[in-house]
DNA sequence: TGTGAGACTTGGAATAATCTTC
DNA sequence: GAAGATTATTCCAAGTCTCACA
C-alpha cells in the first residue's frame, strides 16, 4: 500500500494574506467616497416568465426575458415592499463608513472553529426522550466563546449593526441568535428591496384542513419531529416503517455536539481510519439472444460481441433526442469502427442503413418483464440489493459506520453529453479493477479485487474523503466514490460552507463599496473586475471558468462572456443571452447603473463576436481579490449568501396565520424565488397540462360538492351538515393551494437550491416560528443531510 | 505566472418506490 | 388491486477552486 504524503497546505491565510487585505481595506476607506446603491438584481418570479411548453426546442430554456431592476432607484411598490421601507439600503450603508480594519482577521478558520465549537458547546447533547420533548425551546446557556468575543470586542462600536450582529455570532452559535436583523439591519433592507417579489397567493385562507389543524400541543415539535409527514399531519399511527426509521435515528452520528474545533484541526487530515469492501463493478457483457438481432441493409448481421454491445448501447437510446444530433452519430460510428471486426468494417459503413429496431423492441419487452414481475419476484431482488447495499454501501471510518453515496462503479455506455457536446456518443469504455484505486487505513485489509484481477493502486491517503478513483475515458478527469451526504465528513463541510457564506454577510457591505469604486479605476482590468463582481453578486451568475470547446460543450459563466452573450440598449439596460452551466439558457434584460452601463460600452468597443468582454480578468484573479476581504472568499460563496439571504427574506412573508397548506405554499414561493435567481430551470413534464385540466376538473367537482352540501345545510341547519361545509371549503382551498404551486413550479426546479444552497437553519427556525413539521419541507433524505441543522434555535439569523 | 491535475460541489434527468384514486 | 400520479433516489455530467510544478 502507497502511504500518501498529504500535499495540501490547508492552512490558508498567513501574514502576507492578513496584512494585504488590512492595507487594502484602509486604502479603500480612505478613498471613501460613498458607493452608490445597487440592490441585488434578484429576478422577479412571475409565471409570465415560465418557459414554453411545446416541446424539445424549449426544454429548459427561459423564453421570455426578465427585466429586473438594478438601479438604486427604489423599486415599484409590491407586496413584499411592507417588510423593509425604501431608501434602506442607501441610509445603512453610510453607516459602514467606520468598518473595522479587522474584518478579515475575525473571519478566519479560527474564528469559524470558534462559532462553530461554541455551537456545539451551546447544545449539549441532551437524551433522545428529552431532546424530543423539547427541542426547540431549548435555551443555551452563555457560553465563553473567547474568538467571538475577541472578534466582537475588536470591532469599531461605531459599526453598531455590525457589532452587535457579531455579538449574535457570538451567542448566535450558541442558540441565542436574537434576532437582531430587524429593521435596522442594513443588509436586510437591501435584500429586502431586492428579492423577488412572488405574487400573493391569490387565495382565500383557509379554515386549517383536519391535519394542519392538528394543535401545536399535540404536534411534535418542528425540527425534530420523528413522525412521518402523514403523522406529523395527524392521521394515523406511527407505523412499522416509521418505528424503523426512529431506529435508524437512534444511531445517528451526533458529530455536531462534539468538539468542532478539533473536528477542523487543520485541515490536512480528513480521517484516521478507514476500511471498505471495495466497489461494485458493472457485470460483464452478456451476448444477445438469437432473437435480438441487427439487421444491415436489410439483412440480418451476426455480430461480434463488442460491436454488439456497442450497438445494444445505441439501439438503447432510439427514443432519445441523441440519436436526431449528427455529433453523436457521427462520434458513435468512429467509435464503432474502433471495436468491429476487419469483416464487419467493411460491411457496416453507413448509419443509415442500420436496423436496431429489432434489439431496441427486445429491451423494450425485457422492460415489460421487469415491470410485471410478481410481488415475490420483486421481493427477491429487492433483498438481492440490500445484500449489496450491506457489502457494498457502507465504510467504516474513524470507527463508525458511514453511508457509501456511489459504491457502483459508472456502466459503459454512449457519452450523453448536455448541449452541443463535442464528445457526444463517445464510448464510455468499462471501469475494470486495473483502473481504480482504492484508499484505505494502512492497518485495514484492503478489499480483494475480482479474481483474476488486480487494483490499479491501493494508497492511503488522508488528505482526501474518497474511498476509490478512476479516470474517466471520456473527460479524462476523475471519478470518486464518495460518502453519503448525511455523513460527518459531506455534513462538515456543508456547515462550514453556510458558516462561510453567514461570514460574507459581514463583509458584503465593503465589498460592493469596494468594487462599486473600482468601477471607475483608470485600470481597466480593475473596472472588468468590479463589473463582473457586480454581476456575480446582483445576478448570482457563476464564477465562469475558461473552457476547452474541443473537449466540452460551448458555455459560459461570468467571467467567460464574450461579446455576443450581451446586448446594450440605450439609456441603461442589459441584455443577457448565454448558455451556462449544463448548456441551460440564461436570459434576462437588467437596467444597471449608468456606471456599469458605460463600462459595458467600453468593454464591447472594438470587440466582435468570439472576443472575451473581460478580456483582462481571470477567474484566479477575481477570487484572489476577494480572499484579500476575506479569507476563503471565492464568487461561488456570493451564490449562496444570496439564495440563503433572499430565502430568509422572503420567508418573512409567510402568513402567521395561515394553514400549514398556505405556509408550506409560502415556503415553496421563497424557495421558488431562489431557484429563479439561480437560473434552476427544468423541462416542462410531459403531461403537465393534463395533470392541471385534472386538477381543474377535481376542484370543479369538490366546488359542486360543497354547493350542494351548502344547500343541504340551509335547508336542515343541522350541524353536522355545517361541518361538512367547512371540511369540502377547505378542501377546496387546499386544492386550489396544490395547483397555484404546481403551477408555478411548472419550470423551475427547487430542489439544488434547497439541497446545495439554502442554509438549513433558515428553514429549520422558520418551521419552529411556524410552527409547520420539518417533514412538510424536507423529505427524510434530506433531513439526515441537515440532521446537524435540527437543533438550531428558534430566532436563527443567516 | 500559467497550466493542468485533483478534489470536491452543483445540477437536471431518469428511474424506482410509494401513494392515491378508482 | 391496477393504473396513474407523485415523490424519493440514483445517476453521472459539469461546474468551481486549490495546489503543485514547469
């Protein structure tokens, strides 16, 4: 076994670092002219802007564009104006003139270990029967926390909001955020004015449907509740399922109560020990029966078992959009011919003349197959696969039991590239134990590889967290097997993440001052960098970096504009037009600042389609410029302290008295607002507009159903008809809540905002404030990812 | 200083499992 | 209990960012 040196120098920031960010922040105030405000560019959500739905050309693609405001104008009266007053952001953000020069010291990894620790400190592990007794009422004790206090104490006093915002940083951790951000909070007010502004739900309130009416007496505590959503909504008994859930609970690894302090260490270690089985690989190639045959020309074609099961990997994908695309075709005969015999290659020569229907309806009836399989059939490989799960799916690391997120080792298959990808159709060759490498204790028997067949490389490596890597012959980059996302080590750094994005909230204020400046700097690589931060933190655009368009598909992220993903209209907007990540499209029509306008014009001039706009920055230099602010500060960072801010603001609008239908509505819109300012769009699905004249249909039915029970009770004035009154409006209330939210998620996908950007504690808090089960919000999945967020007090502030 | 390898997060679609309705 | 709808899980592509090295 390889014992890997650790190569990484975790420790970050260092004199040089420390010093660099102190000087340039005195230079900056000491320039000090007051930046003018620009509240965040979120998008406002409006149905108006979902996606076509008549078909693939408009799959995940925003038709209409969004103009959002970005000027410091105060934006046009909306609902959501009432919970923070205009002009906010330009009055508190004359108040940051006095920031202190010891920003970036406060936020270093030892002043994150310190919050964090404190955390766990202000948490102390109480037993499960007192835990779920009462969770959310827990009131933690003052705790020391000497980094906090010191960061508190270094502070400038006149920084009042800043101040006492790290005073609850301080016993924030410790449980007792106390809610500071009110009006008063700066950075409230700007998020305020700027989040998108979701309509009111156009409905009535409804009188609490039987679950929701359930009294919070009775309800478990939201948070820690162990009940499934159904339960929690008070209909019906815990059942075995369920008790096999609690039990599952029981052995969660509390590794959030512990001491975070040393869980950080430096960094360089990840794991002290760590034993598995190995991974599971794809079976081998098992040859077509006679009936599934290949017919060339016409004729029917004996193959060899390679080409065979390259051609069993193209008849697959007949009913994809792939094979309409000339790339992959093209890229799958190059491929073919690679593995074909001298015989074949001279016979099989043009795809067009190639039958795969013959195979492609085999699968299709092996699929019938499975489909029908008996209950007992589909027991026995259900059993099958929790034996695999058991060998295969979990670690032992440090001592405990882990969960394994991806022990199958990715099958062969043709490349499906998203967008126009170059590689589109490629063959993606078998994994086979000679390319993988397994990491392990030293101490640990390293699993046996297949017989006859040996590892790649079995190393120890505890700088990093995964368990096996293999090069993938497709990219050329690695692939890892990794642990589940509920475990320490993925949970750790997600906590640490949302604590980095929380620091950010401190230093944002200098931040767009800064770069605000700079946007007129006689440098012009200064001015495309406060441009491009200012889009990077108003339109939660992604860093962007430089791409290889013979190897992948043709997108691009901030810093990769070029010429063409740009159009200006005079006096001031912007228009957007580019395919970023996953080749998804992103439009939007922005009015900016005359500034950033102007400085737009000067980028573009002289410049034609293919020319970078920000032909002088880079995206090493970007993020190096930002950890002078703060250490660990990178642009993705600005991505999540938006979508977590924009959540906690839009959250503010959640009826308090409402039904949990209406609440959870609430939550969905907030969570909708974000998905739109991240640009998280999904296809339409197909029987999306079926499924709406269904829902239609049935709120009609319920609609009569209640008119005539309405009748019945005029007539009678028996009270047992009232209440059925009562039951079928809310009924109706509920519905018509299902389908305004089915409709307005129509093209947006919530879930990577939930899952990746979203800290959970807002969401957490907001259900204990509500009083709405944790279970309505987060499915038991993603309760165990954020199990470490459960905990959180009631008055939590991102 | 630029480049590429390496490690990890983010992302939507496909598929499987479960729930609801008839 | 079958069919259809909804939700959860899996899959794997495609980003970001750091670090070592030339």
């Amino acid at each position: 076994m390889t014992d890997v040196e650790p190569k990484l120098s975790v420790k970050r920031e260092n004199e040089d670092t420390l010093e660099a960010a102190d000087s340039k922040r005195a230079r900056l105030d000491a320039n000090g002219d007051e930046p003018s405000a620009t509240p965040v560019g979120v998008r406002k959500h409006s149905r108006d802007q979902t996606a076509d739905e008549n078909g693939a050309d408009t799959k995940r693609v925003r038709q209409t564009p969004v103009k959002t405001e970005v000027k410091s104008e105060p934006a046009a009266a909306s609902p959501r104006k009432a919970a923070t007053p205009k002009g906010k952001y330009a009055e508190a953000d004359s108040d940051s003139e006095s920031e202190s020069n010891s920003d970036s010291d406060a936020d270093d990894k030892k002043s994150l270990a310190a919050r964090l620790a404190s955390k766990a400190k202000a948490s102390p592990k109480p037993s499960p029967k007192a835990k779920a007794a009462a969770p959310s009422s827990a009131k933690k004790a003052p705790t020391p926390k000497k980094a906090a206090k010191k960061e508190s104490s270094d502070e400038e006093s006149e920084e009042s909001e800043d101040s006492s915002e790290d005073e609850d940083d301080g016993s924030d951790e410790s449980g007792s955020d106390s809610g500071s951000d009110d009006d008063s909070d700066d950075e409230d007010a700007y998020d305020d004015e700027d989040a998108p502004k979701p309509k009111k739900p156009a409905v009535k309130k409804a009188a609490s449907p039987k679950k929701a009416a359930a009294s919070p007496k009775t309800k478990p505590a939201a948070g820690t509740s162990k009940k499934a959503s159904k339960s929690a909504d008070g209909d019906g008994a815990v059942t075995k399922k369920k008790k096999k859930a609690d039990e599952d609970d029981e052995d969660v690894h509390k590794w959030w109560e512990e001491d975070l302090t040393a869980m950080l260490g430096d960094g360089s270690e990840r794991w002290q020990t760590l034993s598995h089985n190995g991974v599971m690989l794809a079976p081998e190639y098992v040859a077509l029966p006679p009936q599934a045959f290949f017919k060339y020309n016409g004729q029917k074609v004996a193959l060899s078992l390679p080409t065979e099961e390259l051609i069993g990997f193209y008849a697959a994908m007949l009913k994809s959009d792939y094979v309409t695309k000339d790339k992959f075709n093209e890229n799958f005969m190059v491929e073919l011919r690679k593995v074909m015999t001298k015989e074949e290659k001279a016979l099989i020569t043009d795809l067009a003349k190639c039958d795969f229907t013959v195979i492609q309806d085999y699968f299709e009836q092996q699929r019938e197959i499975r489909k029908n399989r008996t209950k007992e059939e589909k027991a026995a490989i259900k059993a099958q696969n929790e034996e695999l799960v058991k060998q295969y799916g979990f670690c032992l690391m440090d001592g405990r039991k882990e969960r394994i997120a991806n022990f199958r080792v990715e099958p062969p298959g043709l490349f499906r590239g998203r967008g126009d990808h170059p590689k589109m159709g490629m063959l993606k060759r078998r994994v086979v134990p000679e390319d993988i490498t397994i990491n392990c204790s030293k101490d640990s028997t390293p699993p046996a590889p297949p017989a006859g067949h040996k590892w790649k490389e079995v190393i120890c490596n505890k700088t990093v967290t995964w368990l096996a890597s293999w090069v993938d012959g497709i990219s050329g980059h690695a692939k890892y097997v990794m642990l589940n996302s509920a475990s320490k080590l993925k949970g750790l750094n997600d906590m640490k993440k949302y604590e980095k994005a929380r620091d950010l909230k401190k230093h944002i204020k200098h931040i767009r001052r800064s770069y605000t400046e700079d946007m007129s700097s006689k440098e012009m690589a200064i001015r495309q960098r406060a441009t491009a931060l200012h889009f990077i933190d108003r339109l939660a655009l992604r860093c962007g970096n430089e791409k290889d368009p013979e190897e992948q598909a043709d997108t691009v992220g901030c810093c990769s504009l070029r010429f063409e993903h740009i159009k200006l209209e005079e006096p001031s907007t912007v228009h957007f037009d580019f395919l970023g990540k996953d080749s998804i499209r992103y439009q939007n029509s922005v009015d900016v600042e005359e500034r950033v306008y102007k400085n737009l014009i000067i980028f573009q001039k002289n410049k034609e389609e293919g020319d970078l706009l920000f032909d002088r920055l880079t995206t090493t230099a970007l993020n190096k410029y930002l950890t002078d602010f703060m250490p660990g500060l990178t642009a993705k960072v600005f991505r999540t302290y938006n979508a977590s801010i924009t959540l906690q603001e839009q959250l503010k609008l959640t009826p308090t008295d409402g039904s949990i239908h209406e609440k959870v509505l609430a939550y969905n819109r907030a969570n909708r607002a974000v998905a739109v300012l991240c640009n998280h769009q999904r296809s339409v699905p197909k029987k999306f507009g079926e499924q709406m004249d269904k829902m239609d249909e049935k709120i009609e039915a319920v609609k009569k159903e209640l008119n005539e029970a309405r009748k019945v009770y005029k007539e009678t004035k028996d009270e047992k008809k009232k209440a059925a009154v009562e039951r079928l409006k809310a009924r109706v209330d509920s519905l018509v809540i299902q389908k305004t939210d089915k409709d307005e998620n129509k093209t947006i996908a919530l879930s990577t905002a939930k899952l990746n950007y979203l800290d959970p504690r807002i969401t957490v808090a907001w259900c204990k404030r509500y009083d709405v089960p944790v279970e309505k919000i987060y499915n038991k999945t993603q309760r165990s990812k954020f199990a470490w967020s459960m905990g959180v007090p009631t008055d939590f502030t991102f």
